[in-house]
C-alpha cells in the first residue's frame, strides 16, 4: 500500500490529483501540502512513499527541495509533476534527485503508473519526454545558453518574456523585487545579453514562454 504526499500551491489541483488517488485501492493514504513549509511539517509526522512535488512553488522551486527531502526521508521517492512540457525541466529533476517526471497533462492512468513504479524504487519518464530529452541528448554538441539556467531562473526569464514586470514576478514567486532584479542581472550574464528586451526576444525565440 503506498502512501503519498501532494505538494501543490493549487487547492483544486490538490483536490483533483487527491480524487484520483484516493480511487485506487493500491493507494492507502493521500495527504495535502501547500508549499514547501508545510510539506516538511508533515514529512515530519509520517512516513511517505512518494512526494507528488511541483515546481513552481510560492518562495523556491521543487526542485531546490527535493534534497532537503531526502534528507528527512530518504527511502520516499519524489515524483515532480509539473506544468512544463520542455526536456530540459525534466533533464534538471532528475539531476536534482527526483526519481520522475510527469506533466499535469498526462491522463490519470499515467499518474497512477509513474507512482506506482517510483515507489518501487524506479524511474518514470513519459513516452514522449522521454523522446524528447533523447533528441536534447542527440543534439548536444552546441547546447542553448538557457540549459545553464537554474528552476528558478528559467521561471524568471518565462515571467518577463510574459511580460510581467519586476514587482509583478516578485509577487507571483513570493520573492522580494530586489531578488528579482538580482536573477535577472544573473540571466543577462549567463545568456550574454543587455536588456531586458533581449531576453523577452531570447525566450520567445527559444520557446521558453506561456503556460504548458
């Protein structure tokens, strides 16, 4: 029976993932964290199987989280499940510790196989990231200036090729607009630009933008 643990900013998607789980008999017990504070509180009062993590969390990313996690628990294996279809968010997940990668699009039958197989001790990766991290691997004799960006950084660059401005991207990331200003004086450095036009132009040309 496995126990899991859903770490998602989004009541309904809390909700809805819990739906699913809770449907199925190999699944004996489904908990609830909001952010990164609250999911460490309860790994602290019980034992999980697996960690259904986000990346995009209020304060830091998933995937800055998922070591401090093993070191609360290291048998729990962390399934990232996220908005981001793009290779390189699963590349860095992986890298990061995490046994899975999984994109809040795929159906519900493939949500119940990838937490299945990583709370066997497994890796899961869907078909068609799968394929697409093969082509990344293929291709990677020049690799793009954004594959040295961090989570965060990447969720920066996303938000200002939106259009959002400095005080508008502290908000949605629960960070100060001084950090903000600080990631992307770091971005204009790593991707070798100059304004914050060229990196609305970089990411648009590079497909780093919208909601996947």
């Amino acid at each position: 029976m496995i126990k899991v643990l859903i770490t998602d900013d989004h009541p309904i998607v809390r909700r809805g993932i819990r739906q699913i789980l809770e449907d199925d008999e190999r699944i004996s017990l489904v908990q609830e964290a909001s952010d990164g504070k609250e999911m460490f509180e309860k790994l602290k009062e019980q034992l999980f199987d697996v960690i259904l993590l986000d990346i995009t969390l209020p304060g830091r990313s998933g995937l800055d989280l998922i070591s401090e996690i093993k070191k609360i628990q290291v048998s729990a294996a962390v399934l990232i499940l996220s908005i981001h279809s793009e290779a390189i968010y699963a590349i860095k997940a992986l890298k990061s510790g995490a046994a899975g990668y999984l994109t809040k699009a795929s159906a519900p039958d493939e949500l119940i196989s990838a937490i299945i197989k990583v709370s066997r001790g497994e890796r899961y990766i869907s078909e068609s990231l799968a394929y697409a991290m093969a082509e990344s691997i293929i291709s990677d004799s020049e690799k793009p200036r954004h594959q040295l960006l961090s989570p965060r950084e990447l969720d920066v660059l996303r938000l200002f090729a939106e259009g959002k401005k400095i005080v508008q991207i502290a908000t949605e990331l629960s960070l100060s607009p001084k950090t903000i200003s600080t990631y992307r004086e770091r971005l204009l450095e790593k991707l070798k630009l100059h304004t914050t036009s060229d990196l609305i132009r970089y990411a648009i040309m590079e497909g780093i933008t919208g909601q996947q």
